[in-house]
C-alpha cells in the first residue's frame, strides 16, 4: 500500500509539473512579468524570501569556483535554444515571404476544387467572363485590370551544383497587364520581355538559385532556348520565379489558350465580397475565389506547420539531455553544499528559502544559456538564405527571420528546462536530514 501511494503522489507531482510547464509554455508576457513582480517582492517583504536571497547570494557567489560544472548547464541550454530558435527562423520565414505576397485587394480566380494555380485550368470563355466580373479596377484605358496567367514547372542547373544537378524553378507566363496588378515588382536590371519573344525576366531569389540567370545569357526551358533580359524584385515569392510572355509558354509547354488562374486588381478591397459573389452566381463557370493574402496564407500553413513540428521535436530531444546535465549538476552541488545546507537549516533556515535558492542557481544560469543561445541563433541565422520547394511546384527562396518573439519563446524553454533540472536537486536539498548531512563532511 505504501509503495502504491507514492507511486501516486510521484505520478501527480509528475503531472502537476507537465501542467505547470504547459501552462508557463502558453502564458502571455504581462501575466509572466507579473509573477516576476510578485517574487521579487517576496524576497524583499518576508523572512523567507530574505532568507531564500541570502542562500541564494551565498552559492551565486561560488559559481566562478564550479565555472565547469555550471558551463555543462549553460552550454546544453544554449545549444537547444540556438537549434529551436533556429527552426523556428525558417518556419517564420518562409511564412512571411508568402504572407507578403499576397494582398486584401487582388483576388485569384482558380478553378473549382484547385487546391494550387498548377493544379487549375480555365479555358477562354471562363477567362473572358471573369474580366468582366464587377469589382474589378480599371487601367488608363478603361481595360480590366486582371491577368490571366500560366503555371509551370521547368527544371533549370543549380548554381554550384553538379553538372546534371538540377532544380525545379516555377515559370510564370503572363501578359502586360501583370505589372499593373503587381505594382511592387520592380526591374532593377535589363529591361522587361517583349510580347511574341522566347525572353524571360528572373526574380532575384531565383538568380542566387539557379546557373546562368544574368542578363545576357541565353537558357533552356522546356524544348526552347530563352534569353534572358532582366532581373526583377518583389521582395516576396515572385522573387524565387521565373517570368514570360503567357503565349510563348503555352506554345512552348502545349498548353493552348487555357490558362491556370486569373489575378484581378480590385477597386477596393470591400469590393472582394461582390466580386466573388458575381462569380459563385455565374452558372458559366465553376471557380474558387480568394484574395491572393488568403490563398498564400493557406498555401504556406502545411510548410510552416511540418517545419515547426520538427523544430520542437527536435529542441525537445536536446532538451531532454540538457535536464539530466543540469540534473547532474545541481544534485552534486547539492552533495558539495550539504553541511552548508545542513548548518542553514539548523539555525532556523526553513525548507523553503533553501528550495528557492537551488533554484534561483539553476535558473541563473538557464537564464545565461539562454541568452547565448538565442544570441546565436540571432548572429548566424536570421537573415540566412534558403530555398524549398513552395507549392509542388518550384523552388521558393526566402530568408530566416529571427524575430523578437521567438527569442522569447526560446528563453522561456530555456527557463523551463532550469526550473525542471533544478527542481529535485532543490527538494533533496530542503529534506536532506540535518543530522545525516553534518555527518556527510
């Protein structure tokens, strides 16, 4: 029976410690700053927390004296830090380089049912009904603004690659009209192709990916050798792509008079609900409508999700160590400190104020590992370049981004691994038999 019923009291302190930490994970930063107010003004009001500071001084004091020991908890803390915060980047990256892309007042026009541009089809007809759709704005010459537009995947070498190493690069045709709907897309060298011509126009992300993208040269896509004129940038996921003149594409890719997806500019974003509402109502077409921060929003959630998953998986795989390094640790300082301890506790130290000086050790020093680590992360990764593939269909190109939340997600990991490392060291130094531990040294 005895042995059942701490079997259950460790089973709930278990438990209460996963719930502690969960909820410590989700709090916001006013309630965290406010529990910290609150500490403070413990240790300074009440006996025991002006006991739990001077134990606290007294080993602090000391950590110069165990600086290896007390690295092993800085380091391990550091590195998961640096690795989650890290992953996390990419995650917040790729997400914000696709969020830029889109905005409240474009609309995409895809076919029913197309979960992505490549995967939808809409022939002539439809193309014609939907430019006439309400809604939409109008050029200087009183035509709509909206660009029907053809999605491809073509296969280009990778820059600094293997020679036979190839990559998937998204080639998008289009027509005269696309500059106006995207206004930020901007040629910052050569000039824009010309209607009828094999010329192409590169994205800067997708420079830096793939060989031979400089003005000038000349490049293979599909069955046909393309030059290319100039370097465009958008500064969001148009800048991994490839554009064309829409016709020469099709021709060259067998694709007809069908294009994949119409982008419209609307007068006003208060004009999206009528707009889709005209082309739900058409029994002409059968079509899917979405602002275009709507449809990247969505297409960058599977991404972003699998790539968090795997940032915490692996983050708490390294955490784990890191709690058994502090475990480590702390129970042998513990054992060095234990006539200390033991000496406190019998003029009159309560239990307490020697659990919250262990831990206040412990978290000191997360609190460091912390700090280096995000420092890290921040240092080498925010701003670094990747690429994956975006959609199914090319390689999208987009920077880490080391933002101020993530740093502060990764410092409450980093507090939450000391609070649980230092947790047991911190009891087994408060019920430590006083009699047992004068006996110890």
């Amino acid at each position: 029976m005895k042995k059942f019923l701490s079997f259950l009291r460790g089973l709930l302190t278990f438990l209460a410690l996963v719930a502690g930490l969960v909820l410590w994970a989700l709090a916001p930063w006013p309630v965290l700053l406010g529990l910290a107010v609150a500490f403070v003004l413990w240790m300074l009001l009440t006996r025991s927390g002006q006991q739990a500071a001077s134990v606290a001084g007294v080993g602090i004091s000391t950590l110069r004296q165990r600086a290896g020991s007390s690295s092993v908890v800085v380091i391990g803390i550091a590195g998961v830090v640096a690795v989650l915060v890290a992953m996390l980047s990419m995650a917040e990256g790729y997400k914000q380089t696709l969020a830029r892309t889109g905005s409240d007042d474009t609309a995409m026009v895809l076919r029913g049912a197309s979960a992505a541009e490549v995967m939808s089809t809409l022939d002539l007809a439809s193309i014609n009904v939907i430019e006439q759709a309400p809604g939409i704005a109008r050029a200087a010459d009183g035509r709509p603004l909206a660009s029907p537009e053809t999605v491809v995947a073509a296969n280009l070498p990778i820059k600094g690659g293997k020679p036979d190493e190839d990559g998937s690069v998204q080639l998008r045709g289009v027509g005269d009209r696309a500059w106006q709907v995207r206004p930020q897309i901007k040629i910052v060298q050569g000039r824009k192709f010309e209607t009828g011509k094999r010329e192409v126009v590169v994205g800067v992300g997708a420079q830096r990916q793939f060989a031979g993208m400089e003005v000038g040269k000349q490049i293979r896509l599909g069955s046909e050798t393309w030059a290319v004129v100039g370097i465009f940038k958008s500064g969001d996921a148009m800048d991994s792509e490839v554009w064309a003149d829409a016709d020469m594409v099709a021709s060259t890719y067998r694709r007809g008079a069908s294009r994949n997806a119409v982008i419209a500019k609307l007068s006003d974003a208060k004009q999206f609900k009528a707009f889709k509402a005209a082309l739900a109502g058409d029994p002409r077409l059968q079509v899917d409508t979405s602002t275009t921060a709507e449809y990247f929003a969505k297409q960058s959630e599977a991404m972003t999700k699998v790539i968090r998953i795997i940032g915490i998986v692996v983050g708490s795989i390294m955490a784990i160590g890191a709690v058994f390094g502090a475990l480590n640790t702390m129970f042998a300082t513990v054992a060095t400190r234990a006539r200390e301890i033991a000496t406190l506790r019998a003029i009159g130290f309560r239990g307490l104020p020697v659990v919250v000086a262990v831990m206040l050790e412990t978290m000191l020093l997360a609190l460091l590992g912390g700090l280096i680590g995000g420092a890290l992360a921040w240092l080498i990764f925010n701003g670094y370049t990747a690429s994956t593939i975006a959609g199914g269909v090319g390689q999208l190109t987009f920077d880490f981004r080391v933002t101020g939340e993530l740093l502060w997600n990764g410092l409450k990991w980093a507090l939450a691994i000391g609070f649980v490392g230092g947790l047991f060291p911190a009891l087994r130094a408060a019920t430590l038999p006083v009699t047992s531990a004068l006996r110890a040294l």
